[in-house]
C-alpha cells in the first residue's frame, strides 16, 4: 500500500463543492430541484435562519469522507492515470450511487426528474473526483 495523498482529496472535494453549487443552482437544475423537493420559499428562509452554513459544512465533510474513501480504492488498485480514476468513479456511481438513489423513486415516490438530476450530478462529480486523484500520483 503506498500513501494516500490528501491534496488530490482536497482538490476533488473543493472542486465537487463547486460543482454542487453550479448544478443546484438557478443557472442549472436548481429551480426544479426545490420544485421537485416541494421547498416553499418560506422553507428556503427557515433554513436559512437555522444556519445553513451548518448544512454546507457537512456536506463538505461528507464529501471529503467519500474521496478518502475513493482515493484509499484507486490507491490499493494501483492505478495511476486519470482516465483509471475517472472509471473507478464511474463504478462507484453505477454500483454505489444509482441503487441508492432509484430506491427513493421506488419507495418515497421521488419522480424521475428528481432521480435524475441527483444521480447524474454524482456521476459528474464521482468520475471528475476519480480523474484528479487517480492523475495526481
């Protein structure tokens, strides 16, 4: 086992953050999702009166779990190269991610849309993620 770089970590966790916000936003899928969710605007300024900061933080965390976590895999795969990392993010997305995230449509009754921009912004962020570890050897 070599060492697990954190820097490559870090930079995929900043980049997904990034990557987060940009999707969720207005210029994206931002005003569907909430829509789809059924967030009022009101729900939106609770929120942000409990401290939404808290809410980012721990996402942020949660994703820097999850590229340690991806970084320890290609790290004990011995891959080396982006395209390697960027394929290990693409089966964490298909064997991890998209069981997961159809359940909801199945159980809590999410519509298809909702599924969607979910799971195909975890395939975005997982297989970028996976390219900047797997390349940053």
């Amino acid at each position: 086992m070599n060492s697990i770089n954190y820097w490559p970590i870090l930079v995929s966790s900043v980049v997904s953050f990034g990557l987060g916000a940009l999707w969720y936003s207005p210029i994206l899928f931002g005003r569907e999702w909430v829509e789809l969710l059924k967030i009022s605007d009101a729900d939106m300024a609770r929120m942000i009166d409990q401290g939404m900061w808290k809410r980012y933080v721990t996402q942020f965390i949660l994703t820097l779990i999850t590229f340690i976590v991806m970084a320890f895999a290609i790290d004990e795969m011995g891959l080396r190269t982006a395209t390697d990392g960027a394929f290990v993010g693409l089966l964490a997305w298909l064997g991890f991610i998209i069981p997961v995230t159809f359940s909801g449509m199945l159980w809590k009754n999410e519509s298809i849309k909702l599924v969607l921009i979910d799971a195909i912004n975890y395939l975005v962020v997982l297989a970028i993620g996976g390219a900047i570890i797997g390349a940053w050897r």
